[in-house]
C-alpha cells in the first residue's frame, strides 16, 4: 500500500463530507479541489476572506459549502456543531491554533470515548519498502501507560485501516532491555505484556526496542533479538510527543517522506495536518479518515 493507494481507495467510498475549521489558506482549498474525486468540503470561516483566498489561487468553490462564522475560534465551535447535528463525517484543522481547535473538540462530549485521542502519522518514503506508522507527536505531551495502550490501539487500528491485517508494533525506547534507570523501557515491557493479555487487540507488539532494532533486520540479527516485531515493524510508538514529532518529521525532510496525519479515538477522524503541509499531505489525510470512517466506528 502507498500513500495514492490510499487515495484510490477512498474515491470507491461515498464522498466524505469534511468540516474545515477556518478555511482561510490557500493550500486547504487546494487540497479540497486534489480531494474533488471521494470530497465534499464545508468550509467553515469568514465568507468573505474564504472567497478571497480561492480568487487569488485561481480555486473554484462550485464542489464546496461555505459556513459563515466571524473567526478562527468560533469556527471550530461551528464545525464542531456540524458534526453534533451529523451533516458532515470528519472534522479537519484549518488555519488555527491546534490548541484552540482541540479545545473546541473534547469539549463536546459527544465527539468523546472512553479512550484518549492520539495522533497517528502514516508516513512513505522511498527509503523503506512499506508504510510506517509513527505515534504519538502532536497531542499527549508525556503518555501514562494506560495512556500509551490507548495510543497503540489506536495506532493498529489505523494500520488495520491500511490493509496491514496484522501490524508489528514497536514500543521504542533508547535499548531493547528493561532498566528502571529508563522508565520508557519498564513501559515499554508492560505494553508487550498487555497485548499477550489480550489488553491491547489485533497487532503483534513487542518491546523495548529501540529504532534500529525495529525497522532492520540486520541490526537485530547482529544483536541476537529473537521476537516476531524486530526488524520488521510497521507501528512505531514512541515514548513521549517530542520524539515522535521529531522522528517523523526527520523522515519526511531527511528521507523524501510523505505523509498523511489523522486523530484517533474520537467518534470520528479527526484531520490535524500542520501549517506546514502541502496540498498532498492533506489530500492525504482526508482519505485516511475516508478509509478509517468506512472501517467502522471507534469502539468506546
């Protein structure tokens, strides 16, 4: 699977009506219009500067809704409401603060599981021979362990969506032995532990690992790894935010990585691209929660 194969296999499902939250940048527009094909956009925003933004870009508005709402802030409360009412399947970031447009997500206890909400990125690079699915760099600063089970379900249930029938997840920390001088590794333990339990479903998951041992074959030969995830892994949970935002995006702009974001956990997808993205990148993401949406719910 790449990254357009997703995007093929969202244009054989019924358009995904998307609610962008200030839909003021250029390059959201330009994603709704690369999208056209599995996309209904509402855009949430300005009237006025939505409009202006699509005249100077040379976009057309014919296959998009406009929602008026008078700044960034209430456009998340307005796109949130949308998804309460069910006119739209997904809710996207557009030009705002994450901050601001996840505030106005958990506070509607509709859109709320019993689990935590954790960003996953789906990442492609001609470096490596299959997707990676890298979490969690944008919303939990410092994960518990129950909060890391959730972001690892989470994460096999994205990779699920993929067609990855059994991801190998790996939990990383900085060795592949556990100490209590390194806390990310007795987690790291604990998480393996809990997938044999049948506390974590449908992926295998080992760990520690750390990244080489995960993702090369060789490395883990040479350090006499025996497990069924090293070397071949295609979930990588990381210990906290920092080294998660830092490794994907070291592939993306060290290993001509493309990308494709998404929140899980919620009752529904939730596209957090950032600032920094192109048009690809959130076409992208709105096929992933095409194909997550059309998975079936996120079990509370």
């Amino acid at each position: 699977m790449t990254l357009e194969g997703i995007i093929a296999r969202a244009g054989a499902h019924p358009p995904l009506r998307v609610a962008i939250a200030n839909a003021t940048d250029a390059m959201d527009i330009a994603a709704v219009q690369e999208a056209c094909a599995f996309v209904h956009a509402v855009l949430v925003g300005p009237r006025a500067a939505i409009e202006e933004t699509a005249r100077r870009a040379g976009i057309s508005l014919d296959n998009c809704s406009i929602v008026a709402a008078d700044d960034a802030l209430e456009s998340a409360r307005v796109a949130v409401e949308l998804v309460r009412r069910g006119e739209v399947d997904v809710l996207m970031k557009g030009s705002l603060h994450t901050d601001d447009f996840m505030r106005a997500v958990v506070a509607e206890p509709a859109l709320r599981t019993s689990r935590r909400m954790s960003q996953v990125v789906v990442i492609e690079t001609p470096a490596f021979p299959r997707l990676i699915f890298v979490s969690d760099g944008a919303i939990n600063i410092a994960p518990t362990l129950e909060e890391k089970r959730d972001i690892t379900q989470n994460a096999i249930e994205v990779a699920r969506a993929c067609g990855v029938d059994v991801p190998r997840v790996a939990i990383l920390a900085a060795v592949e032995t556990v100490s209590s001088h390194l806390p990310a590794t007795v987690d790291a333990a604990a998480l393996a532990k809990m997938a044999d339990r049948k506390q974590i479903v449908g992926g295998i998951v080992d760990g520690p690992l750390a990244l080489d041992d995960a993702v090369s074959p060789k490395a883990a030969e040479l350090k006499g790894i025996a497990s069924r995830v090293a070397g071949y892994a295609d979930v990588l949970i990381a210990p906290d935010l920092e080294v998660a935002n830092v490794l994907f995006k070291e592939i993306e702009y060290f290993a001509a990585g493309r990308c494709a974001e998404i929140v899980v956990g919620a009752r529904l997808p939730i596209i957090l691209t950032s600032r920094a993205d192109d048009a690809f990148t959130r076409a992208a993401s709105m096929a992933l929660a095409s194909l997550l949406k059309n998975a079936g719910p996120v079990v509370a």
